[in-house]
C-alpha cells in the first residue's frame, strides 16, 4: 500500500501571513490538527498545529489577529511522496516523533496530508496465511516511537546548558 491509498488530497492551507485567529478558524471548519503554510506556488514552508496555535497564543501578549503565522513557525517539514509506501513513512513518522506528513510531488508542492489517522483506519492484525498491507504491530511500534517520552524545547536547553 502507497501513501497515494490512505492521504487526504484536499488539505486546507494558508500563506506565511495569515494570522493565528484565520488559521484556527480554518482548522475548525476543516476539522484538522495541522495546516500547511504554502508560498504563491503552492510550496510548502512550513506548518503550524492546532498545539502550536494554542502555545503560541499562550505565550505572547497580543490578539490572535495581530500574529502571522510566520512568526510562530519553525519552518521544519517532515513530509513524504504520494508514491512511497506506507512503512517508509511510517519511519519518517517514528524518526521524527510526528503524526502527520505533509505529501509532495516532485516539485516539492503540496499535494495531500498523510495522519496517522489514515493509516490506523487501514491497519490489520497478523493472519496466518495472509500479509496484511499494513500491519498492526508496524502502526503500533511506530506510535510507541512517536509518543515515547521527550522533554519541551524549554525543558531540553535547559538540561543542555547545565551539562
């Protein structure tokens, strides 16, 4: 089984200047966690949650309306290709402790949103005599990556700077 099996092809996105109460408007209406930011070609340059919405409205001292998205994001993207099959992104998943992968094409622009969620939803267990596309011990060990524990970035300098 392929990425291009289980992802989203009509995610909702967004440009760098969009501010914090757009974006969670749009995650509302979409009823999505994530939210690729696209430049004017349709490339992706970053992405923002709904937890780093909620962190970065937390943090600073202004109206959700008054903060770009380009102020609160990282600019890292994990992401995979439509035609990779699913194991592989399961690695980068497991590798970079993330649910979601945004989904490329060969230009580097966004084509869909492949979520734990989709994978889970087609997971089956072990039968003797037949390989499962997707199996469920795979999903498991990979959410077991995922979720294992790591401290907040503020928690891991911290620690960093005392050594």
């Amino acid at each position: 089984m392929q990425v291009k099996d289980v992802m989203v092809r009509t995610p909702a996105s967004c440009g760098p200047q969009t501010n914090l109460g757009e974006a969670a408007a749009i995650l509302w209406n979409r009823n999505c966690g994530i939210l690729p930011i696209v430049d004017s070609q349709q490339r992706v340059t970053g992405v923002v949650t709904d937890r780093d919405l909620c962190i970065a409205m937390g943090t600073r001292n202004n109206l959700p309306g008054e903060i770009s998205l380009a102020q609160v994001t990282s600019g890292k993207v994990y992401s995979c290709r439509s035609d990779e099959a699913i194991p592989g992104a399961l690695e980068i998943m497991a590798r970079n402790k993330v649910r979601r992968l945004i989904v490329l094409d060969g230009q580097g622009r966004l084509e869909g949103i492949l979520s734990m969620d989709d994978i889970v939803l087609h997971a089956e267990p072990a039968v003797t005599g037949k390989v499962a596309e997707v199996p469920s011990d795979t999903v498991i060990k990979t959410l077991k990556a995922i979720y294992g524990p790591q401290l907040p970035q503020v928690a891991r300098s911290a620690t960093s700077a005392a050594n």
